[in-house]
C-alpha cells in the first residue's frame, strides 16, 4: 500500500502538480519571451511540487471532520487516523519552509510576494465554509506562481502577468466545478460550499463561460505582447479540449465529471505548447 505520506500529499496523484504547473509555465515564458534561465524554472518547478503537497496536508486538516462523510475521500490518511493533525501540520510547514529557501536567491520582490501566496495557500481549505465560489479563491491561489515568475524575470509585475493570473482563475472555476459536481450530494449533506452548489442548473453554462473567459484574456495577453498564429493554433487546441469536457458533464454523471477535470491537464498543455512554439519559431 502507498505510503501514508505520499498518499496525504497527493503525490501518487499529480493532477494537481500540473494544473498547479502549467499558469506557473505560462507566466515563466512569456515573462522571458521564451528562454526562461535554467535555475529559475528549476526553482519554480521545484516550488510547485512542494506548495501544492503542503497545500493538500493543511486542505486535509482542514477538512478532516469532513472527508470522512464524502465517499471520494473518506479513505483519506487523515480521516483514517493514519496521519495525526499534528503531522500533516509539521509536513505542511517543513514544505512551505523548503519552498521559501529555495526562493532565497531569487530577488526582493520575489521573496515579497511569497507572502501573500503562503496565505492564500494555506487559507483556500477554509475558504470552503464561508464563500459561494472558493473555486475562484483556489484560481488566485494557484495562479500566484504568475507574478512572481515575471518577479524572478523581469522584476517587476505589469498588467499582463495580473491579466494572465485572472485568466487562471477563470479556468481554475470551470475545472474544479467539475471537480465538485462529483461530490455535490455529499456537500450539500454536510454544509460545505461549492460552485457546483452556487451555480446550481446552470453550472454547465458557468464552466463554458469560464472557458471561454480564460481564452479570451489569453487571446488578449497575446495581442498585448504580439504573439503569432502559432499561439492561437494553441488556443484553439484548448477551446477543443473545452468543448469535450462540456460534452462529457452535459448528463452531469460523477464519473464523467471526474473524467473532465482530470482531463484539463491537457488544456494547461495545449496554451503552454501555443506559447512555447510561437518564441521557439520567432525569428
């Protein structure tokens, strides 16, 4: 059986590195126009592995009194009693810890705006007991990774990267609304709130206009900076991929669900290739 560790981080699970990863490569590339340094995406990359695991041990704190009534997470460590409050706490701060020194040498600004990105990190869990939407909380929170990449870079965060950060969140709420459609009659029994919740019949249209709002400021960010049709040829790859995650919820089955959040995966891929191979082709 996979260790209690690996499995209270999530890293036999690592859709969530990667939808973590991809806003975080998005912001690296464009802020470098292409050729991110070695040591700075390194560093990135290395930070997102270790915020997204601290972020699951303080989400299952958080949720402990919960997971144990939700049938997708109820054989979760901490509502097993495999792992103790007091452990997930001390993994979720030795993380957090690693992922601050690593930043280190890496500017002021930097260092700065890690502040704000341990808090929303560390908050989003609670968000789940007293905002309608904590989805669009997990999109800033997961998106952070954006200003501080064009920090790292360029050393300082203009319009673009925030326009990029609000493109993420946007995508973040059409995802996990996804997600938490395969749990909605379990939140509903205990009281947590969701977008699935909050959106209710319409939650279908909320997620295409969620797609359709993040392609959008990303068409625009690439305007902004004058990207080439290699880019576009990228979106248009996501806006497919959109496309069949709405057709695989449209009888809002949880498996599908299921399916299509795991499935955005290839969304954050398909802008990020749209973006990588337009500077790799640029004269």
């Amino acid at each position: 059986m996979t260790h209690r560790y690996v499995r209270l981080l999530r890293l036999d699970k690592p859709i969530g590195i990667l939808l973590l990863l991809w806003p975080t490569l998005w912001g690296l590339w464009f802020a470098a126009k292409g050729l991110p340094s070695v040591h700075i995406l390194l560093i990135f990359a290395a930070g997102v592995v270790l915020m997204r695991s601290a972020g699951c041990a303080v989400n299952d704190f958080a949720d402990r009194e919960f997971d144990a009534h939700v049938e997708r997470t109820r054989m979760r460590p901490l509502a097993t009693g495999e792992v103790s409050r007091h452990e997930a706490l001390l993994l979720a701060a030795g993380l957090s810890l690693l992922a601050f020194l690593m930043i280190l040498p890496l500017n002021r600004l930097v260092i700065l705006l890690s502040v704000p990105a341990l808090f929303l990190a560390a908050s989003y869990p609670f968000t789940k007991r007293f905002f309608s939407i904590p989805q669009a909380y997990l999109g800033v929170a997961f998106g952070f990774g954006i200003p501080m990449a064009y920090a790292a870079v360029q050393g300082g965060v203009p319009m673009d990267a925030w326009l990029l950060l609000l493109a993420n969140l946007f995508w973040s709420v059409a995802y996990d609304t996804e997600y938490a459609m395969v749990d909605r009659q379990d939140d509903l029994k205990i009281g947590i709130k969701t977008s699935a919740i909050t959106f209710g019949k319409y939650e279908i249209a909320a997620i295409a206009a969620c797609y359709a709002a993040t392609l959008a400021l990303l068409t625009y960010v690439g305007l902004r900076v004058g990207l080439g049709p290699v880019f576009y040829l990228g979106l248009f790859v996501a806006g497919g991929i959109a496309l069949y995650h709405l057709w695989l919820i449209r009888r809002r089955e949880r498996t599908a669900c299921f399916k299509a959040f795991l499935h955005n995966h290839w969304f954050g891929l398909a802008v990020f290739a749209g973006i990588a191979m337009n500077y790799l082709l640029s004269p």
